[in-house]
C-alpha cells in the first residue's frame, strides 16, 4: 500500500487547531477531534472513503481554489461534517 499524507486547508487546519485547544476541556470538541483523527486514518486506508458528491454538485470554489474532481461526504459527531475532496497525495521520498 502506497504511503499518504493529508494536507488541509487553511480553514480546516484553522479548525483542527481550535479543536486541539479545546479539547481538553470540552467533551463534544474532544469527541469530534478523535472522530476527526479516526477519519484521518479511514482515508489514509481507503482514499474514497466516505459518501461521494455528484460532480455538478460540487461548489465551483472548491473545483477553482483547490483544483478538485471528487468529493466525498464523511460524517462526524454531533451532526459536524467534513468535506474529503481526497487531498491526499503520495509521500515524497
């Protein structure tokens, strides 16, 4: 199996770090952080993970900003979603 990395957007990583800060004292940011983690390791696995978006229906800043095809739908708890247009790229060597 091929190595991965996920690399995210600014507004994720913005995000992944104010969870990271509050997670310690909050249970539901805690919960979502470690989904979060879990999810991150599912798609490392398996690059499609999750429910696929139509393509006409993904939003055309994210096909100009991030250069997208796909997206894929993960949930998260507490009704949170997260958005996998499959950024995950093979690691250098």
């Amino acid at each position: 199996m091929k190595s991965v990395r996920v690399i995210l957007a600014p507004e994720a990583a913005d995000a992944y770090q104010n969870f990271m800060s509050k997670a310690s004292d909050s249970k539901q940011e805690e919960a979502i952080l470690n989904s979060f983690l879990q999810k991150v390791e599912l798609l490392k696995g398996n690059v499609h993970y999750g429910q696929p978006i139509a393509k006409k229906l993904i939003p055309a800043e994210y096909k100009s900003k991030y250069g997208i095809t796909n997206l894929f739908r993960v949930e998260l708890p507490n009704f949170h979603r997260s958005a996998d247009s499959s950024p995950i790229f093979p690691k250098e060597p």
